[in-house]
C-alpha cells in the first residue's frame, strides 16, 4: 500500500507513474531528492535509457552536478534566479563564463592577474606565480584565470613531459591530503609562498600510491595548458 512506501519509493512510483503516461514533456524538478545515494545512479541511467528509447523531451531540475552531467545534454545555470550560461554540457563544465559559475561548479582555483606577451600565447602575472595560456590577450589586460582541481598533474622529476605541461611546471609542498570514496583533494603550497595553500588537485586515489602523496613531500606539478580556463569580468 503506498502510505506503507517509504519517500523514496514513494518517489520512485510517482517518476514511472509520469514517465507511464508517455507525455511530450516532463519536467523533473529534483526527481531524486528523496532517493538513497546507493540507488541514486542506478535510477539515472535508468531514467536516462526510457526517455531516449521513448523520445521525451525532458528538462530537469537538479542541484547535483554529477547528476546533471549524467542525464543532461544541454544545461542551463541559474544563479540567484538569472540565466548566467547555456549551452552543451561539455561547454558548461569545460568553460564556464565568469567567476561566479566556476564556483558554482565547485573549481576553487581562480586567480586574477595581469596579461603580458608571451610566445605563443600570453603569459599571467598573479600574485605568486605565472601561468601561461595559449589564447591570445592584449598586454596589460586584467585576467581572471581558472585551473580545474583535476587538470592539474603530478610530475616526476625524471619523467619526461608532455609539452602541453610544460610551460607550467611548479616545485612545492603537500599541505594535506583529503582521501573520498571515489578520489582523493590534495592542498598544495608553492615553493617561497606565505600563503597556507595556494592550489587545489583532485586524482583518482591510486595516484596517491603510486606517487607515495603524503603532507609535508615535496613534489612538483604542472598544469595541463589546453584546459587552462580564463573567466570574463
């Protein structure tokens, strides 16, 4: 009997009870918010398989990222109720448009500095290091520079790099290491900062291993240029 369903179940007789009716449109505001974490992901590809086998249009409301990135195709973001970016979701995740987005997103390293020549590309002067970019901005512009917690790399010093790394290769210090179910945060101090960590990096937790990670080792990192993100104003 459904007043003996528990919310979740409850939650999931009332998404197959619209998805049953077969509409042109559903809107989905929060469809698993009531569900488990264990059964979250399996419902998503799930949900995901019906309404392409049926063909509805869909838009869904969420406020999990990883769920959004797994059912959509085309996001929208709104922030304090305005529409700040649409577009593919590749687009979204891999290039947001201003600051307040990417931390929305959840990226933590954004720095703001100065643009001057660089070949090619341009150089960014920030306050305790300089990153290279590959687009082209005129000199003396202010910067607002974005790098991805996981597009920034581990290096060996006797291994060989790729060259995409290495125009932005920096020694330092681990500060901590925050060990997660499916990946491991790394907090990363710049060799001569004061700062009490300058960098944030996300790996798989394997990485940790094969490199021996652990608070107070030096080690060098180098950020992958391609992906080097700059925000507008």
């Amino acid at each position: 009997r459904v007043h003996n369903l528990s919310g979740g179940e409850k939650q999931k007789v009332a998404l197959v009870r619209a998805l049953g009716a077969k509409p042109e449109v559903i809107l989905l505001d929060e469809p698993f918010s009531s569900i488990d974490e264990g059964g979250k992901r399996g419902l998503w590809f799930e949900l995901r398989q019906i309404v392409e086998e049926v063909g509805i249009t869909t838009i869904h409301i969420t406020h999990n990222l990883e769920e959004a990135y797994t059912l959509g195709q085309h996001l929208s973001v709104l922030i304090g109720g305005n529409l700040v970016q649409n577009g593919q979701k590749q687009e979204i995740f891999e290039r947001p448009k201003n600051r307040s987005i990417a931390n929305y997103l959840g990226y933590s390293n954004i720095f703001s500095g100065m643009a001057r020549e660089g070949a090619p590309g341009t150089l960014v002067d920030l306050q305790d290091f300089r990153v290279a970019v590959n687009e082209t901005v005129p000199p003396g512009k202010e910067v607002t520079v974005c790098i991805r917690q996981q597009d920034i790399k581990i290096v060996r010093e006797d291994a060989p790099l790729k060259d995409s790394l290495k125009r932005n290769v920096f020694s330092g210090t681990i500060v901590d290491l925050f060990p997660l179910p499916e990946f491991c945060l790394m907090w990363f101090k710049l060799e001569g900062s004061g700062k009490h960590h300058d960098l944030e990096l996300k790996f798989p937790l394997h990485i940790r291993d094969r490199h021996n990670l652990y608070p107070g080792k030096k080690v060098r990192v180098a950020f992958w240029e391609p992906t080097i993100i700059l925000l507008d104003h």
